[in-house]
C-alpha cells in the first residue's frame, strides 16, 4: 500500500464556540487561542510527515483566533468541508471525502503533542489489513486509520465523547483492530497543562504559559 492520506478533522478556532470546557476556565478568548495554538502544531507535524494532508473544516475561520496563522498553514493542504448532522456522520464522510484509494489516517486538533513517529507507526500499522486506532486515555480514540474508507460508515452508529466510545468503534469496524499508544488529548484546562509539560516547545505550551502569566 502507498502512502496514505493523513486526514485532520478540525474546528475553526472562535472565541465562545472553540473549547467551551476550557473557557470555563480560562474565558473564551484564551480557550480559542489555545484551540489555535494546537490546530497549528497538528497541522505542522502533520505536513512534516510527507503524506497528502486534507484538513476537513467546519466554523469560520474568518472569525478564528489565529486565523492568519491558520490559513498559511493550510495552503499546503486540501481543505474539504464537514457534511453531515452528528460528529460520527461527518468523520465517515470526511473519510470517503479524502480518501484516493491509499486509505486514511485520521486525527482531530485535540492532540497536538503527536509526533511524526506516531502517524508513522499508523502507517505501519494500516498494512496489516485490520483498522488501526489510538486509544484516548479517557476512553474515546485519538487516531483512527482504515484502509478502505467506507468502513468509516460504522461511525454514525457511534456515540461520540463518551467513555466507551473507543470500545464503541471497534465493535462498529468489526472488533479486530490494531491500538497504538494510549494519549491524552486536550477537552479540559487541566488536560492543557499536561500536553503542554510534554511538549515544552510547542505553540501550545506557550499559549498554556501565557495564560497563567495573565492570571
């Protein structure tokens, strides 16, 4: 198998829709530039890998924190638009959307202390012929890669952002999966705080460090 297609699911980054849990925290404009702050770091890792990127977007970047930033960086992408009513409805479009025959390795903006060795070993492991996905440390998946995107069709029979939804998945691609790691991804403040100690020289972690300069 070729190269696949390393596909971001994003949201465009605006201040009072952009990381609401985290707004509770920290006001709405710092979650949105904290949300921008990782879309950019996924999008740079992500094009360092070497694969095509397609970037789905939904929101209006035009409002987004960052959006200057945020449009240079897709330049080197194709960008498709979301379609579809639930979150599991508009990933397996996105999947068919992107995909040109070589399968699909997807991501979200929530883990931006990936590293080109994580896609990498996606890759590797999208050649066994099983579906690949990365376990999120509170039950749901960070990483989703199929060989063959209308497998993703499963997605609309699952509940999204719950604790079984990992668990959920796989039933939904058939149960016979390959997990890579287990990581943490970003849905809470305190979540922040521990990407951002581990990965100490991202636009994140220095978007985290002004933050509590401000506070």
């Amino acid at each position: 198998m070729s190269e696949p297609t390393l596909l971001i699911v994003a949201k465009a980054p605006v201040p009072g829709l952009a990381k609401t849990r985290i707004a509770a925290t920290i006001g709405n404009a710092a979650a949105a530039d904290l949300a921008a702050a990782a879309l950019l770091d996924t999008l740079t890792t992500a094009i360092e890998v070497g694969w095509p990127v397609v970037v789905a977007m939904t929101g209006d970047l035009g409002q987004a924190a960052r959006a200057d930033q945020i449009a240079s960086a897709l330049a080197g992408c194709r960008v498709i638009s979301q379609r579809g009513g639930s979150l599991g409805e508009r990933l397996a479009h996105a999947h068919v959307d992107a995909d040109v025959g070589r399968g699909v390795v997807q991501v979200g903006m929530d883990t931006p202390q990936l590293g080109v060795s994580d896609y990498l070993a996606a890759g590797d492991a999208l050649r066994s012929g099983f579906p690949v996905i990365g376990p999120a440390a509170d039950g749901g998946w960070w990483l989703l890669g199929l060989a063959d995107s209308a497998e993703a069709h499963g997605l609309k029979r699952v509940a999204m952002s719950q604790g079984d939804t990992g668990t959920q998945t796989e039933d939904a691609l058939g149960g016979e999966v390959v997990r890579l790691r287990v990581v943490r991804d970003m849905d809470t403040w305190d979540d922040a705080l521990a990407i951002a100690k581990e990965s100490r020289t991202s636009r994140l972690a220095h978007a985290v460090r002004n933050v509590e300069v401000a506070a």
